[in-house]
C-alpha cells in the first residue's frame, strides 16, 4: 500500500561515511537502501511521553537514524519508574525525564537532533509543538491527554502511532492516516473517571511496554521509509501472559466528531472536562464515610480499644506488608461481609484509601454503625507511625 | 450457538478471573446478556443506566466491530468469539 506518509527525499541531503557503516545493516536491505536510510534522516517524529512506551520507541527510533526526535514530557524520574522506564538508570532518580532521555539517546546516536520538551502537553500548546513534526507517537498514560493528541493530529493532518497498555494487555494501531480511522472513531467517549483502576490495583507487567513501544517504533519506521503494511484501519491487541496477538479491524467512521464527514470538533477542547464530565457518572463525590489517620488508630489500639482492622487489599498485597489486620480483598466484601460482626467497631484500610473507603462505604449501608475508614492506607500508617512498613 | 467470549484484563475481576467465558448464544445480545446474568458485576462495566453499551466499550465478532455489523442483533455462528475491547490508557495516574 502506497503511504501518503513517505518523506521525499532532497537531493542535498547524504549519508557521510561514518552514517553508511553505521547504518550498515538497513543499508544492505533493499526494503530500506540509501533510499530509507535517508527518508529516515530526514523524518522528523514526535514521541509524546517518554515512560514505559517511550522509552523502546525513543532507543529504536534513535538507532535507526531519524534525523529528528522530539520528547515531551514533564515528569521527573521516580525509583518506581525503573520497572520499566528502560531508558533511565538508577543515578537519574530525580532528573526530568527529557532530560535523562535525551542523554541517553544522544550517547546512543551522536548525529541526531534530539529536542526535549519538558511541558505537560496541553490544548495551548499542542498544535504548536505538533506543527514541526511529520509523525506523533502517543505514548502517554491518560485518557485526556490520548484525546488531545488524537484531535491535534487530525487537524495538523498528521499520523498518530498509538500504543496503550494495561497490566499485561497492549493495543497498537496507527490512527490520522488519510481515509483512516482515527481515536475517536474506536472510542467516542472516555471511560468515567474511577472507573477504570488506578496503578496501585492496576500494575503493569514491566515488558509490556517494552513489547508495545518497540511496535510503535516498526509502525513509525514503516511509515518514514513507506515500506510494509502500516496498522491503520487494524487495532493489535496483545495478552503477554498467553502471548497471543490478535488483530481487530477498525473502520472509519463518518459521523466521527473529528474526522468524519461533518466535523463539529474544529478546535481543541477542554479534554479534562471532556473526561471528567462526558463520561457517563458524575466524578467520585467525596466519602462520607468517617475517617480515622494512622496517628489516631495507633494511639486508639495502644491504649487497648476493641477495634477490629479489616484489611481489603488483595492477598499478594497482604504479602508484602500488612498491619494484622482481617483480610476480605473488596471485591469479595459483598459475598463474606457475614464474617464481620456488626456489634464491633471496625476501621477498613487498603493502600492508599480509596478502596477502603468504598468497603466502608458499602459496609455502612449494609447496617454495620461503626466502621470507619483508615486515610491514607497502610502508606500513610508508614510515612506517620512505622516507616518499616514498606510502600509499594 | 456455542461462542466464546474473551474478557479484558480489567473486567477480569468481575467475571470470576477468567479470560474468557463459553456460552451458549444466537445473538450478540443474548450473548452478553447471558453473560451478565452470569457475571452481575459486569454488568455496571458494560451497561449504563439507561441499558445502552457504554461508549468506551467495543464489542467484536471475531475481527468485526458489531456497530458495523447489526449490532446487538448480529447473527452468531457456532465457534465465534465475541470480544469485549475497553479502551486503556496504561500505567499511573
């Protein structure tokens, strides 16, 4: 398939010696030759975030010699991100992630022009920041900001390579191609906010990215050099724990909102409030559930109350810390609330009290009168009573 | 029609862990609705108030999206596999 996305090649641009035996190994294929090798040169490709997904994409793209990368974004390096954000070392905790990013890469590839971008990507600025670029890679980890990059590509007429994980699935596709579909075509609307888990109940397997972004990194290169055939109008699901990769078709739509025949997406919106408000339950009201901080429950249970401490993680979190507590994991609570005795008075806790909150929440409404819930979770017990405890 | 259903990774916990379900259905919609007569949690996942599917969820009939089928009423075959495909945005936040 002929793609629009090909760079034609100036005829003042060339490879120096030291680029040819560098690039030795896509030079002796003729599916990329000095042809590819110096579209690739010439591509210029923007890699919004640069985590788990960004941190594959950034090395291949790097090593492949495309002549331009740029990186946005605006999170410093945390201990937890070296699970999976390969491009970093443990001497980066604390650097912007652009920063440590852009280090890496140019030590990986001298001859390139790296540009970091050390911002959220926000309405405001995306169209500018996109304007320079042939090609947008979202690797990012939100929905707002996959809605913005999707409607900021679409009216700058600019692919989009997208890539999402979610513990050990991944999806790919290539949205923004001319006649392709694009996000919203898939997904009109976000899920609500809190409906989909957060990272401490969510996790993800550290590979994953690394499978997913390397992806995004082959579909951006097939699109530079014009080669093979791109994933658009195809969504590649992967489950890594069966490693089984299965594809889905995915159709234009012509009453898409932003790419379809009769727009009425022109502009940039509010994607937060697209978010937070379109989706289809109000946000998260605030508990009103009692609460009780670990400084209270300490003092409560050293003076010798009768308090009874419900823990409603799951199992394998139980296992790398808890505080004795009775453990009914929350998806479990309906089915075992039986096992709690509603004459006693209990204080629920989970990580980080979100969950628990809802257990109480739930428990409250099922008659039981004293149950309060634990803010902050077992991470706020480590940072205000026992800092042996360990946060995960 | 005996069809298999393949759950996402985050509905898992709402439908017993599994990665998927066997069951037996004519019909897209007597499909899910079997399943979430099964699976009562799944159902507030799926489904919103008002019964319509929710919009970040996509239904497929092996590689088809149902919109561009018949929808709910799209004719199952026996050894189909309906997939439910959420949407994900990975990792923090």
């Amino acid at each position: 398939m002929a793609t629009k996305t090909e760079i034609p090649t100036q005829p003042a641009v060339s490879l120096s010696n030291q680029e040819i035996l560098r690039y030795s190994r896509h030079l002796i294929m003729p599916e990329v030759g000095m042809e590819g090798q110096l579209k690739l040169k010439q591509a210029k490709v923007l890699c919004i975030g640069t985590g788990g997904l960004g941190a594959p994409l950034g090395l291949y793209l790097a090593a492949a010699g495309v002549g331009r990368l740029g990186i946005v974004d605006f999170d410093n390096v945390d201990l937890t991100n070296l699970q999976r954000q390969i491009l970093f070392s443990s001497t980066d905790v604390g650097r912007p992630k652009t920063e440590a990013a852009a280090e890496r890469l140019r030590n990986l590839n001298p001859d390139i022009r790296i540009d970091s971008y050390e911002t959220p990507l926000t309405s405001e600025n995306a169209l500018d920041l996109f304007r320079d670029y042939d090609i947008i890679v979202d690797g990012t980890d939100n929905f707002p900001t996959r809605y913005l990059v999707n409607d900021a590509c679409i009216l700058l007429k600019k692919p989009n390579v997208y890539g999402s994980i979610f513990r050990f699935e991944g999806q790919i596709s290539i949205f923004g191609y001319p006649d392709g579909p694009c996000y919203r075509c898939l997904y009109p609307e976000p899920p609500p906010a809190g409906l989909v888990p957060s990272c401490a109940e969510g996790g993800v397997l550290g590979v994953l990215p690394g499978i997913v972004g390397a992806i995004q990194a082959a579909e951006t290169l097939k699109l530079i050099i014009g080669k093979g055939e791109p994933l658009v109008g195809r969504l590649l699901l992967l489950d890594a724990l069966t490693m089984r990769f299965r594809e889905l078709k995915l159709r234009k739509n012509a009453e898409c909102p932003v790419c379809g025949n009769h727009p009425t997406v022109t502009k940039l919106i509010d994607y937060a409030e697209f978010c937070g408000i379109r989706g289809e339950e109000a946000p998260a009201r605030p508990s009103t559930v009692p609460e009780i901080t670990p400084r209270e429950l300490k003092a409560r249970l050293d003076r010798g109350d009768d308090l009874f401490v419900l823990d409603v993680r799951e199992p394998h979190e139980y296992q790398i810390c808890n505080l004795g507590g009775y453990l009914i994991p929350l998806g479990d609570l309906s089915r075992r609330a039986s096992e709690l005795d509603s004459s006693r008075e209990i204080v629920a806790h989970c990580r980080s009290g979100k969950r628990s909150a809802e257990a109480a929440e739930f428990l409250r409404k099922a008659g039981f009168r004293k149950v309060t819930n634990l803010k902050g979770g077992i991470l706020a017990w480590s940072d205000e009573v026992d800092s042996a405890v360990p946060k995960y | 029609m005996p069809v298999k259903v393949i759950i996402p990774t985050p509905l898992r916990a709402y439908a017993g862990k599994q990665e998927s379900v066997e069951l037996q259905a004519n019909t897209v919609g007597e499909a899910l609705a079997s399943l979430t007569n099964r699976y009562g949690d799944l159902k507030k996942h799926l489904y919103a108030d008002d019964g319509r599917l929710r919009s970040f969820v996509n239904i497929y009939v092996n590689d088809e999206d149902i919109r561009y089928l018949q929808k709910d009423a799209t004719q199952l075959r026996e050894g189909d596999t309906v997939s439910i495909v959420p949407s994900i945005a990975g990792g923090w936040r």
